[in-house]
C-alpha cells in the first residue's frame, strides 16, 4: 500500500492468514482438514527405538561413525519393552494438554516399530519385545480423542537396496542402477501402505526426504497412496514439495513464518531419543517457547524418548505434567486461537480468539510491573488474568482528544497474580483487533 501524505492510516488487522506457497498442493483443497491441525497446537513427539539400549544417536551414530553399524545392530538384543504401558504413555500425553501424538513406526536405521510384512528388520521378529509398539498406543489415544501419528523414514541405511549411507563409497546412483532403486521405492512404498492400512494414522511425519528428488521418491505417488486411503490425513513438508505444513527443528525462527501451517519439533534435553544426556529444559523454558510458537501462528510438536524398557524418564515426566498444568490454567489463550500482534505492538507472545475481539498477553517469568502496549485503537472492556481471575485496569498515556492516533496503554499487573511460569493477561476489547500502523502525528 502506498503511503498517503497527510492521512492517519488506522490498520484493520486481518484474522485470516496469507496462503503460502511452500506446497505443490493446491492450499484450497485442504484449508478444512488442516483445521483440527490449526487448532492443536501442541503435539507429543515419540522417538523410540533400539537406539535406547544403548542411549545413543538415533540411526545417526553409525551414520557419522561414532559406532559401527554391527554394534548398533547388536542392541536388538537389548529391545525389551518390558514396562511398556500404552495407557499410562496416554495419559500423560492427555495430561500435558496434547491434542495429537507422532510415533517412530520405523528411523533411518530401517528398524521397524511394527509388524512390517515388507522384510523382517522390525522389532517384532528381531527383539526381545516381540511385539507392535504402534498399535497399542494408537488404540489408548484414540480412546483419549487425540489425534495419532505416524513417523516415517523415507531413507533406510539397513536396506540392501537403498543408495548406502551417505558417506559411503558404495553409494549408487539412481539414474545408473533404476532396477536396485525400483526394488526398494516398491519396499518402502509397500511400508506406507501397511502404516495406512494398519493404523489409519491422521497425520504422517516423513523424514529423510533430502536424499533425493521428488520424482526419485515418487511424491506425487505417495500423497495419494495415503489419500486414496484416508482422504483426511495431513502429511508434513517433508515430502519434497508434497506435504501440507512445513517442519522447523529445533531452532525457533526469529521473524513470523509465512507458512499457512507449521510446527516446531523440538526435544525435551538435546537428543530425540533416550540418551545419556541430562541438559534437560526446564517447564519454564518449554512454556515459555510454547508461548512463542503459538503467538507466531505455529504448534510445537514437543518430544519424549523412553528407555528401551518403555519407561519414560523422569524429568521428561515432570516437564510435561507441568506443561499440562500451567494448559489447565491458560489454556483459552493457546487452544483455538489465532497468531498475534504484529511485532511492535508488545514485547512479547500474545495470541488472538478467532474472532479477534479477544486479546491474550504472555508475561515471561516474574515480568510484573507496568506493561504497555502500544497502537491499539480500541478500548478494552475489561482485563482479567487467566488462573487467578485478578481484574485489572488499563491507563491510556499519551492520548490528544482531537487525534485519531491511540494512546499507550499501561496495565499494573501486581506480583501476587503472576503465574509460577508464564502469566496471561485477556483483554477483551469492543470489537474485532484494529491496529494503528501509522507515524505517530500528522505530517
């Protein structure tokens, strides 16, 4: 928009976002499914595999030769899943506020989860657990009415006819050798099949796509393996160019993403899976991206690693019975809302009701005191804090009678109603969000 000499611009802030371009799909044909998705905003991510006998790198410590791959292959023997109780990984799921679930049904290491009748590299046939982790656990969520999810490895380094690992002399080129790379899109193809048929999952989680193109992996061909099936499902950005929503790991962008829809994956210490590693967020440090994540339009797809036993570690416990609790309190402000203020505006997260005449403000840690927010047209009707239920009263500063432009507004909120982690204020205003954008006086 041209800027105009001599007007007050007044902003109307739009509660519908901009269709991006990060897909090949067209983004009409899945605006109403994506909604569940929409609304989740946290997921549950589940790395569990043979890796935890041992606590080390998921399929990665081979690949970069921290161990050789014989003895990785060796925890097989150590795979129990002795303690594994679907029900109690559900509840705690249920309990952190969770609205969907991503399970491992097989890594890169080519070990499958589940009863894969595609080889006989699976958990199943080759551990002591002899058993399917995915099904169980699917049946225990559904009951809780979360929604489930499968990982995927597109990649497998233990499949005689895949390209080899990457670092590896041996490594064949597709386009040389279209027979050994025919056998294995039909093996790992036939394994997206079983998933769908198996499990039905409503959302798949592919990794591993950057080893080839779209056309090498056959994308357009897996999409519609998963919808002929179940129309329903969504499928993350990891499909070259296939997918419904993109993926960022481990590092929050700085700035809003432009994406219709997107998750942050991000883990609870420093590795996916159960690992030595005792570098672990604390409930602040989780909430507090939480907040972040949702006032920019996104869902965190939070992780935990069991031990090889099923047991989940302790402090992966404690972050997400946390997490759940401080949900309870604020919830309204995170579950069916809509991205933010525009930076600016206030210093730090906020969140919108779909309607936009609701305004909820995050405080980060003992942040009490005065906060201000700066170009909001309307009036506020009323401030309450969320948990607490203190009402508050704003302060307008700054504003001229004969002005359009707004005044900052000041809200005291007082140390005694501050949330242990992160406290929310809710405003309710006159109508939907107007914003001022402009210079600040007549020019």
């Amino acid at each position: 928009m041209k800027k105009m000499k001599g007007i007050i611009l007044l902003v109307v802030l739009s509660v519908s976002q901009t269709i991006g371009a990060q897909t090949k799909i067209d983004p009409s044909t899945i605006k109403d499914k994506m909604q569940w998705f929409a609304d989740a905003k946290l997921g549950i991510f589940i790395h569990e595999g043979i890796y935890a006998v041992d606590g080390i790198d998921e399929s990665w410590s081979f690949y970069n030769k921290k161990i050789s791959y014989a003895d990785y292959m060796k925890q097989l023997k150590g795979f129990t899943l002795k303690n594994y109780d679907p029900a109690a990984w559900a509840d705690l799921i249920k309990e952190s506020g969770a609205r969907y679930s991503v399970i491992t049904t097989k890594h890169h290491d080519g070990v499958a989860m589940y009863d894969t009748k595609m080889n006989d590299l699976s958990i199943v046939k080759k551990t002591p657990a002899n058993r399917d982790m995915v099904a169980p656990l699917f049946r225990e969520l559904r009951k809780r009415d979360i929604k489930c999810g499968a990982y995927y490895s597109l990649i497998d380094w233990s499949y005689p006819d895949y390209p080899g690992f990457l670092k590896d002399s041996s490594r064949y080129q597709v386009y040389k050798d279209y027979g050994r790379w025919n056998r294995f899109r039909a093996f790992f193809q036939g394994q997206i099949k079983e998933i769908s048929e198996k499990f039905n999952p409503d959302l798949w989680w592919f990794d591993g796509d950057w080893e080839h193109s779209a056309e090498e992996w056959e994308s357009q061909r897996i999409r519609h393996i998963i919808l002929d099936h179940n129309p329903n499902s969504i499928i993350n950005g990891r499909l070259q160019g296939y997918g419904d929503y993109e993926t960022p790991e481990q590092n929050f962008p700085v700035t809003r993403p432009k994406y219709n829809w997107w998750e942050l994956c991000m883990t609870t210490n420093d590795n996916w899976g159960f690992h030595h590693d005792n570098n672990w967020k604390t409930p602040y440090e989780v909430i507090s991206i939480f907040a972040d994540v949702v006032s920019n339009g996104g869902n965190l797809l939070l992780d935990m690693g069991p031990r090889a036993d099923g047991t989940i570690p302790d402090e992966q416990v404690h972050v997400l019975k946390e997490l759940g609790a401080w949900n309870r309190r604020n919830g309204e402000a995170v579950f069916s809302t809509i991205a933010g203020l525009p930076q600016g505006h206030y210093y730090g997260p906020s969140t919108l009701s779909k309607d936009s005449t609701t305004l909820y403000l995050f405080l980060h840690g003992s942040s009490g005191g005065n906060i201000m927010i700066k170009g909001l047209v309307n009036k506020i009707n009323d401030i309450t804090v969320l948990g607490s239920n203190a009402e508050l009263t704003p302060k307008i500063v700054g504003k001229i009678s004969w002005s359009p432009v707004p005044g900052l507004v000041y809200v005291n909120v007082p140390r005694e109603s501050l949330d242990e982690y992160v406290t929310v204020l809710r405003l309710k205003l006159d109508g939907p969000l107007k914003l001022y954008q402009g210079h600040g006086g007549l020019n």
